[in-house]
C-alpha cells in the first residue's frame, strides 16, 4: 500500500500542515505512527472539518 506524509496530504486536500496534524490527533482514519511521523494511506478520504457551521450565533454583533 502506498503511503503520503502529512505535508503531502495537507497539500492535496488544500489545508495547512498544522491543520492535518490536528485533524489527524482528533481521529486517525487509517493514519500510521512511523517513528515520530505519520504517514496516510493514499487512498484515505480528506477527514471532515467539524469547525465549520451552517447557522450564525445569535449576540454575534452581526445583527442589522
């Protein structure tokens, strides 16, 4: 099986490095300790970004 570090994973799917470190702390979907780095199946999905929400706060200051 074909491997990619985190630099390359984060490039392909268009985060930064520090990004895809912490979306792989949160959950590793297939990802491998190698050492003190990771390495990502090639073949792995981009994981979800649970950051972003589809509503607005209410007492954001936003209001008009």
């Amino acid at each position: 099986m074909d491997y990619m570090s985190v630099s390359q994973a984060a490039a392909k799917w268009g985060v930064s490095a520090r990004r895809m470190h912490k979306l792989l702390e949160e959950k590793r979907d297939g990802a491998l300790r190698f050492g003190q780095a990771l390495i990502i199946p090639k073949a792995a999905k981009k994981p979800a970004d649970a950051r972003k929400t589809r509503y607005k706060k209410e007492g954001s200051g936003d209001e008009r």
